[in-house]
C-alpha cells in the first residue's frame, strides 16, 4: 500500500472514531428541547478558568503543594482568587484538601485520580497548542493587518 494511501486511511479512521464520539456525546441530546443544565459546559466552566487549569498543572508536577507554594508558583493569582479556585476543584473532586493539626495550621492540596486524568488532558492539550500556536499567531496578524487599512 502507498504511503499515501495509508495516510488517508488513517485519516479516514480517525474522522469515523471522531464522528462516533461525536454522536455517542449527542445521542441523549434533544436539539429542540436542550436542557437547562449542559453537563460538559457545567464542568468545564469551573475548570478551564485561567487559575484552574494552572493550579491543576502545578499540582500535577508537585504532586503535593500548600497554599502558600501554590500563591508563589501562580504569578498574578490573588490569594482569594486562590481559595476560591481551590474550593471550586475540591467541590467537583480534581483535588483533595488535607489539614493538618498543627500550629500553625499547615493544609496540603494534591489531585485526585480524577484530578490527575484531567491533567493528563490538559496537557494533551498543551501539546495541540505548542504545534498550532504559531498558526494561530499569524492568522490573528493577518486579520489585525486586515483591519488596520
């Protein structure tokens, strides 16, 4: 077989898996009558925030962090940004908060397993962006010269 030809197969079994998943997400899916609650707009708005996604990444390199550390290694987040988020992720179960009984009081946050499956995404994702992003870059600079006349 050409090499050609098996590209295009490839290709052509991927669009079939895509299509299935695609189909699979939307079989319950009434179009004329969507629900109130969308269950993947639900989630991902809680987790794909700026701070989420960079607390979920720091957790899942350090694998154990304290509030103050994560404070650090977050350039920008407030701390009530901080705790806020933190409470969000611990609520939908991407991390768990530990306290310790101690003086002063010491907390340690770290993911779950689902916690760390999410990562694991993200950082799919991340991968995506590092190929693409130069792409990205020069259709925004095409538009924004466009515009500009």
């Amino acid at each position: 077989m050409k090499q050609s030809n098996l590209n295009e197969t490839v290709v052509d079994n991927q669009l079939v898996i895509d299509k299935k998943k695609m189909e699979n997400i939307f079989s319950d899916f009434d179009l004329e009558n969507p629900p109130t609650v969308c269950p993947i707009r639900d989630v991902l708005a809680n987790v794909l925030d700026k701070w989420s996604i960079l607390i979920i990444l720091m957790l899942g390199y350090y694998e154990i962090l304290r509030f103050a550390d994560l404070k650090k290694k977050i350039k920008g987040i407030s701390p009530k940004m901080l705790s806020i988020s933190l409470k969000h992720l611990e609520k939908d179960g991407f991390i768990i908060r530990t306290a310790f009984a101690e003086v002063p009081l010491r907390v340690e946050y770290k993911l779950t397993a689902q916690g760390k499956s999410f990562c694991n995404k993200i950082l799919e994702l991340s991968e995506w962006i590092s190929i693409y992003f130069p792409t990205i870059v020069d259709g925004r600079n095409k538009i924004d010269a466009s515009t500009k006349d």
